[in-house]
C-alpha cells in the first residue's frame, strides 16, 4: 500500500505595502501543482505578522485569515515585495512586528524573496556570506547596502539550498515554477505551468532585462531556429548550423540570439538538453547512456559532468530521488 504524500505547507507573509501581483504568484503556481491523481501537493496559506490586513501598492488592502502562526507550521515560506521596506532598505534590522514574527519560523524551513523582499532577508542576516539575487533595479543598491552578500544583478534566480531569491515581477513565477521541479520533478512543472498558461521552464541563469525580446519587424528573428534545435537536441549542433539555419552571420546571429533568448546558443542549447534529460531520467527507465545520448551530450559522462555542475548531482542520485518521491 503506497503512503500517503504529505502536503508541504508553504506561508505566503504579506508585508504592508505589498506588491499585489507578486502576492498572487504562490498561490497560483502551487495551487497548480497536482500529483498524479490530482492530489494537492502544497497548501498555501497567505498570512500577515500580526493578522491584520495590509495596504498593497495598488491602492486597495488585503484581508488575511492567518497571523504569524501560519509561519510556524511552514515548510516554506514565501516574501512577496513591498514597496514600504522602510529602515531595511537602508540596511537596518527587521521591524519589531516582523522580528517576532520571523522567530516563529522553524529551523531549516525553506525561505524564499521575490524581487526586492530579498531585502527582507537581507535584513534578518540569512543572506549573509551567500548568493542572492533581486530587481535589476536594485541590484546596485542592494550590493551597497549588504556588502556581505553575493549578489548576482543578471540572473532570474538564484538557489541556494534553503534559500533562494528572485528578480523582479515574473521571475517570481520562474522561481516558483523551479521549486514545484525541484520538489516533484519536470512532469508536475510542466502541468502547473500548462494550467497557468506561462512557460514551463526559464533557467535561473538567464537574463533578467532582455533587450529585445520582441525582434523589430525589419529584424530577422532566432525563433524559428530555436524551435528548429528543440527537435534536434540529440543532434552535435554547432554555432555554425544554427547560424546557416537562420540565414545570419556567426557574429549577427550570436548577437541576435541573446538579445531575444538572454543567453548566449552555446548555453542555451546546455540548459534545453538539461531539461530533457531530466524528463528522460524522471519519466523513464532508460540507461544513463542513451539518456545521455537523447540529450545530446553524447556520453554519461559528459551528462553527469553537466548535471553535478548545475544540479549538484549525477543522473542516478536525480533519477533515484524521484522514484522514491513517486511511490511516497
């Protein structure tokens, strides 16, 4: 008899003056994620550290069911943005209200920022000695306020383990999107983000400010070429190729390409060949060899060179974690 999966309980803490698209993200995503029988994978509970409502940056106030309890009984808990950080965007400490209610978060709980609640953690020292992100915006002020931290100014997201960050507005959908894979695996992504109707997958170290995502209408665009590359992954594609394909010059095309993609081909065609090998080794049982194959990265080892590189992990311990997840 197959034990039931328990839910992993995410607090949502709604700050006062909080960005109300930001504080819609959690809910929709996790919401979204279902287990193969349509199971709930998380709850999401949208709490205040007093559970009194609070004022968004929209010019209406939100009324919250749960207090700093909710934050006790978090796996995860989730900072949306505020536009009213107050000392802590000077580099000063936690509120009073906030203090206490962060003492009611329960060592090893997963703590997560969107765009500039990164400040949040800042302030609270979990950020101190590691990497984090925040609004491009920002980043430069960021850095000066909190010297201590690694601030990457160009990236989605950046995870860290127990703690991760993201840039600004929709990276927050990106992060959320990486914590449903990271959690249950590339299958129960792609469905949550098929009902939410974004894309299933943008690395974390892609740019944050594309500069023009949209080709100007006398521009030649790379999209058709990427969509061309996806159905030959397993393919030794070369720059060369993909620049025949799109009728460019090497120099146009590469330049071309990262301003419509936010990464450079080489690296792109890395991540797009990650995830397929990680949906390889998710939905199949298929040797390590011929995922490796599949992917187009030739060799296991040169699969489990890529994956310890950006997952921190070799294509048996990945397949082997999500096995065991599927049958608890």
């Amino acid at each position: 008899m197959t034990a039931r999966r328990k839910v992993h309980q995410v607090a949502v803490l709604a700050l006062d003056g909080v960005v109300s698209f930001e504080l819609g993200i959690p809910s929709r995503i996790f919401d979204s994620a279902q287990g193969p029988d349509g199971e709930r994978l998380y709850e999401v509970t949208v709490c205040t550290a007093d559970g009194r409502p609070v004022r968004t940056e929209a010019g209406f106030s939100v009324a919250v069911d749960h207090g700093p309890e909710a934050l006790a009984a978090a796996d995860t808990v989730v900072i949306p943005p505020t536009h009213d950080l107050g000392a802590m965007a000077e580099g000063g400490p936690l509120p009073e209200p906030l203090a206490r209610a962060f003492e009611r978060i329960r060592p090893g709980t997963r703590m997560v920022s969107i765009c500039t609640a990164s400040y949040v953690l800042a302030a609270a020292g979990l950020l101190d000695g590691r990497p984090a992100t925040t609004h491009w915006c920002d980043a430069a002020a960021f850095a000066r306020t909190f010297p201590r931290i690694e601030v990457d100014p160009g990236v989605l997201f950046v995870d860290d383990g127990d703690v991760l960050t993201s840039a600004g507005a929709a990276a927050g959908i990106d992060l959320c999107l990486h914590l449903v894979r990271r959690d249950h695996g590339s299958a129960v992504a792609n469905r949550a983000a098929r009902h939410c109707v974004v894309p299933p997958y943008r690395d974390g170290g892609q740019a944050q400010y594309i500069e023009r995502p949209v080709p100007e209408p006398t521009l030649a665009s790379t999209a058709a070429t990427r969509e061309w590359a996806l159905g030959r992954l397993q393919e030794p594609l070369s720059l060369g190729e993909m620049a025949a394909h799109a009728r460019m010059s090497l120099r146009t095309f590469t330049r071309r390409f990262r301003e419509e993609a936010g990464m450079t081909p080489g690296n792109w065609l890395t991540s797009q060949r990650l995830e397929l090998a990680r949906q390889l080794l998710e939905s199949s049982d298929l040797p390590v060899d011929l995922v490796a194959h599949r992917a187009g990265f030739g060799t296991a080892n040169s699969l489990r060179q890529h994956m310890r590189s950006v997952l921190g992990v070799s294509p048996v311990a990945y397949r082997r974690t999500f096995q065991v997840a599927a049958r608890t």
